[in-house]
C-alpha cells in the first residue's frame, strides 16, 4: 500500500480543468464538460476521505505509543527492576525477564 501523493492529485485537478476547456468538440461540450465535473468531484471526495483517514490513522499512533510508554515506564519498569533487585538476592533470573527486557527496547 501507498500513500497518495499531494503534489499529484493538485496537479491532476487542473489538468482536468484544462482538457474541459480545450480540446472538446462543440457539440459534446455540455456532456464531456459534465463527465469532467463528475470526476474532477469523486476524485476530491475520495481524497478528502483519504485525509481523514490519514488524521484517525495519526490520532490512533499517537494514542498507542502514549499507552506503550506509560505501560513501560510505570508498570514494566517497575516490575523488572524489583525482580532483578529479587533475583539478585536469590541468585536466580526468572525466565521471562529476558522477554520483557525485548518488549522496553525501541
């Protein structure tokens, strides 16, 4: 998947614009004027629509790694350094120390 890009879609709405002003015949013109109308309209709605997207996509990032990192910092963390601190004192690791360590690293 891509993303759509900016530059082309403002490129391609006067584009459309300049083929509905030049290069149609004069007794087409009504109808092909209209198709261009029609298109020129879907393609800005389906772009609108992208942009939403875009900004929930953004929105739901940013609200997952505000999660992630209180999860780490405040329960994570917390955690592992009282088992190691525990660990250290008994001699043993507990084996999923290891997998948690992975779960903090960026």
């Amino acid at each position: 998947m891509r993303a759509i890009s900016t530059r082309k879609h403002k490129a391609l709405i006067p584009a459309l614009q300049q083929l509905a002003e030049s290069g149609v015949e004069p007794d087409q013109q009504d109808v092909q004027m209209k198709e261009i109308r029609d298109v020129t309209q879907a393609l800005e709605q389906a772009y609108g629509k992208y942009e939403q997207l875009i900004a929930m996509l953004a929105e739901s990032i940013t609200e997952y790694e505000k999660m992630h990192h209180r999860f780490k910092v405040e329960i994570v963390g917390p955690a592992l350094r009282t088992r190691s601190r525990k660990a250290k004192s008994e001699s043993v690791k507990p084996p999923f120390q290891k997998n948690l360590k992975m779960a903090l690293v960026k």
